[in-house]
C-alpha cells in the first residue's frame, strides 16, 4: 500500500452550499507523483463520522452512525479517492493537486462521512488532509480514446473534473505546438449557471481556438436568470444527446415503455411534466455538433452521475459509438 503524507490546504472556493474547489500542496519537502490527466489519488480525513451496513428485513441496505457510551457519534479515518481536476502542467508549475467536490448525503440528506469533515476544512483554520503517495486509474485519453477522431466528453456535476484536467492538458500541450488532430467536445451540465464551474476557463479555452475544441454548458434545473440567457444549454446531458440524434427524452421512453407494458404511468408522466426540455446554447447547431460524432470514429466518455452515465450508454450504444465510463 501507498505510503501516506499530510498535505495542506491552500485554497478553498464554494460555487454553492454543495459544492467546492480547493487546492492542495503536498507535504513539506515533497512532491506530488507525476500523473496523466484523467486519474485520482485517495485521500483521508481522521475526524469522520464512523457508520455500520445493516440491512433491513426487506433487504434494504443502510449505513447506522456509529455511537460511543455517551451517544455521542464515534469518529475515526475514512478515504476515498477523487479524480484530480488540475492539469499535469499546473502541478509540474505550481506544485498542488485541485479537486472538484460535493457535499454528499444520503436519502435522509445526512451527509456524506468524508466530505462532511472535508468540508469543514479551511486554508486558514482546519487545513490539513492525508494522501496516499500514488496517482493511479486508467480514466486518460491515452487508455478511453487512443484511435478516434471524434471525443465527445460528457462531465455532469463534479463528474467534470477529469475532463477539466483533460482539456487544461490539451491547451497547454497544443499552445506548445503538440496536436493530435482530435476533435474534442464537452457536454457539460449542472444543476443552474452559478454550479457551472469551470465555464469561464472553458469557454476561454475553446476562444483561443489552439485545439478543435467545442464547449456546451447546460443546466438542469434553470433559474429565470439560466431560461433568459441564450448562450446556456438547457436539460440534463443526457438528453441533450438524445435531442441530438433525435431520439425521444429518457422520461417519454420510459413513460412509452410502461403504457406499452400496462404499467401504472402516474408517476412517470409527473416526471415527465417536470422535465426541462433539452435547447442548446445559441451559438452551437445540433448540425454542427452532430458532424463531430460520425459514430465509426467517436467515442462517448462519461464520468459523473450514474444514472445520467447508464443512459448515456443507452444512446451511444443505439447510435454504434463506442462508450466509456469512470468506474470507482
């Protein structure tokens, strides 16, 4: 097993109650492996709240909090690895890793046992986070995509993170005159404009024009302020791909499907109501991006929600692309 060190924080930067950047700088007198885009390194925290797996006369599983004899919650260690958002480049420069995380919680909303405590985190007060010595995963271009012309990222939520390492990796390399001919496209989605992070940097990556590189911000739950700009995507990825090749939403197939069978279609339907319909950002013509994904030459790689990446399978695979996804 990696040897681990305590790395410090340095910089901490919310987008929204859930959601956070921060940057971290290795232990004194060390470095960060070397690393390629797209892979992860396990972190810890030593203050976590502590839980046990029970599972239910139904079979429902639930993770308990743990309690000590005053009924007080137990803590102890908890790790969990995170895709690295910062580039190679940056690190090599700059010294520290960045991370695009959530606060998770479960259906109860009680939150997540390790993103609790890093969230309690702060570069001026609690700044520490161990770190396992070694990058790893096969998540990289090199590994998904070697071979095609044609790379369609999909990022939804935090699942954004390697494509930003990605993408920041390919500009910095073709400023320098390295290109590999690759048409990139990144469909990327979140819940409103403010949670888009990243876009700024994005979209001025894909001005500077140093790479065939096409960015599509999306929301999937637009405020009045997200329906009114024209430049923004509306609609979850995955039926922003399934407008693409005019195929019908995710919610209308499976409300089809169940009709179809003689199912209940109640609760279907209402979620069909509430869907936001896929449009895409002014700029950007279905025509133009569907000539970016000629299914013999494209790949889809996807990271980020699981149900969003199972349906985006779904239309990959019923186009004849390849798929990929980040599996933890």
């Amino acid at each position: 097993m990696a040897k681990t060190k305590e790395g410090t924080l340095i910089y901490w930067r919310n987008s929204s109650s859930v959601l956070a950047i921060f940057r971290l700088m290795p232990e004194e007198g060390s470095k960060f492996p070397g690393y390629q885009a797209g892979q992860y390194i396990a972190l810890r925290r030593d203050d976590c709240r502590l839980t046990k797996k029970v599972v239910g006369g139904d079979g429902k599983v639930e993770y308990i909090t743990i309690l000590d004899d005053k009924g007080n919650p137990k803590r102890g260690a908890v790790t969990h690895s995170y895709s690295i958002a910062s580039a190679p480049f940056e690190t090599l420069e700059k010294g520290f890793l960045e991370f695009y995380v959530i606060l998770e919680a479960d259906e109860k909303d009680v939150p997540g046992r390790l993103t609790e405590s890093m969230f309690r985190m702060s570069p001026e007060g609690d700044n520490k986070l161990v770190y396992f010595d070694k990058i790893a995963g096969e998540f990289t271009l090199e590994k998904r995509a070697a071979g095609f012309q044609n790379v369609v990222l999909v990022g939804t939520g935090t699942g954004l993170a390697p494509f930003v390492s990605m993408i920041k990796q390919l500009h910095f390399e073709a400023c320098r005159g390295k290109s590999d001919g690759v048409k990139y496209t990144l469909l990327h989605t979140n819940r409103t404009y403010e949670e888009l992070d990243y876009r700024e940097e994005l979209l001025a990556i894909e001005a500077a024009k140093k790479f065939d590189f096409v960015y599509v911000p999306s929301v999937s739950r637009p405020a009045p302020r997200d329906l009114s700009d024209a430049k923004l995507g509306k609609g979850r990825a995955n039926n922003l791909l399934r407008h693409l090749f005019e195929m019908p939403l995710k919610e209308e197939q499976d409300l089809q499907e169940a009709g179809a069978a003689g199912k209940d279609i109640s609760r279907l339907k209402a979620a069909l109501d509430k869907t936001v319909r896929p449009v895409l950002p002014q700029q950007i013509s279905r025509q133009e991006l569907i000539r970016r994904m000629d299914p013999p030459k494209t790949v889809i790689i996807t990271c980020g929600n699981p149900w969003s990446m199972e349906d985006i399978k779904y239309v990959a695979e019923s186009n004849q692309m390849r798929f990929e996804k980040e599996d933890w």
